[in-house]
C-alpha cells in the first residue's frame, strides 16, 4: 500500500515538473497593437510644403474693405461724371435744336417783310410814275371836267402814296427788329455748335484713352 502511494506520489510530481519545463521552452510574445497606416510618401511631401495659410487679422480685413469702398466710390463718381457730361450734351443738342428752328423761323418771317417791302417800294414808284403822267390818267379816267379830275387824282394818288409810305416804314423797322433777331440767335446757335462740337470730341478723346 505505502509502495502504490509512493508511486502515484512520484508520478504526480513527475507529470508537474514536465508540464512546467514545457512551458519554460515556450517562447514568450506580447501582445503588439495595430499602428496606423502610414500616409504615402508623397502625400506627406506635399503637405509638409503646402504653406500655412493664416486668417487675414481684423486690421487687414477693415483695410481691405475700405480700399473696396474706395475702388467702388471712384467708379461711382466717374459714372456720375459720364452721367453729367452725357446730360449736358443731351441739353446741349436739345437747346441748339429747339434754337435752328426758331432761326429758321425768324428766317421766313424776315424773307416775307423784306419781300413785302420789296413791294411796297414797287408801289412808291407806280404811284410816283402815275402822278408824272397824271394828264393821261385824267384822259383815261374821263373826267367830264379835266381840272376838277386832275385835282382828284392828285389826291388820291398822295393818299395811296402817303399810306405806302407808312407802310414802308412799319416793314422797315420789322425788317430791322428781324435781322436784330436772327443776328443774336445765329450767334447763339454758333456758340451752342461750337459747345456741343467740345464736349463730342472731349468724350470721343476719353472713349479713346478708355480703350
């Protein structure tokens, strides 16, 4: 009995001692934790190059913003300039229009009181050749009494002859306040010209400096 336990006794520690020398020759690995995937080369060439941007500081950012309110306060003004000269040359051309049609105007009216006058001197001078031949207007006219018919025909003509006169004199002085007219306004439609031919060549000058 004491044989057998002493050999189930021996076995136990037999079988211990090589499941321990069994573990000793075991090699001994740690566990390892995954790394990250590496980023290609050139990815992280390229990224080590890119330069850093910065965000612009508050002070840069009020100047660029005022130099955008300056750049678009000058384009303003010069449309409003551009604006201005294409009025006054609209005005221009609008006031040197309205201003040949009254020159045209006065232009008849002064054609028909120098026609008119040209008239009235014809007239003057009829009158004044009948009054020279004035025995054969009496003879023509049948007077039954050649004194009594001279006498009124001399009176008739100075009558015709006088109202001619005044005539004359009326178409005159229109003819004079006409031709004061059409002075001063050709004047003024020349000066208008002249104003609107400096202002088209002052914006062709500028189209061309633009281009």
């Amino acid at each position: 009995m004491k044989r057998t336990l002493s050999a189930t006794f021996l076995s136990l520690i037999f079988i211990t001692l090589f499941a321990v020398g069994s573990r000793a020759q075991e090699p001994t690995t740690k566990p390892t934790r995954p790394r990250p995937a590496q980023k290609p080369a050139a990815e992280q060439t390229s990224q080590a190059d890119a330069p850093t941007v910065e965000a612009p500081s508050t002070e840069e950012q009020l100047r660029r913003t005022l130099n955008n309110l300056t750049t678009q306060i000058t384009a303003l003004n010069a449309e409003v300039r551009s604006l201005r000269r294409a009025n006054d040359r609209n005005s221009l051309a609008l006031e040197l229009l309205l201003s040949e049609e009254r020159l045209a105007r006065l232009e008849d009216k002064l054609d028909q009181a120098t026609q008119r006058k040209i008239e009235l001197d014809a007239r003057e001078a009829d009158i004044q050749r009948r009054q020279k031949n004035i025995q054969q207007e009496v003879a023509l006219r049948g007077f039954l009494r050649r004194d009594e018919g001279e006498a009124a025909l001399r009176a008739e003509f100075q009558r015709a002859l006088d109202d001619t006169r005044s005539q004359q004199q009326q178409a005159q002085q229109r003819i004079a306040d006409l031709q004061t007219q059409v002075s001063q306004l050709r004047a003024r439609v020349e000066a208008l010209r002249r104003r609107l031919e400096r202002l088209e060549s002052r914006d062709e000058a500028n189209e061309s400096q633009k281009q």
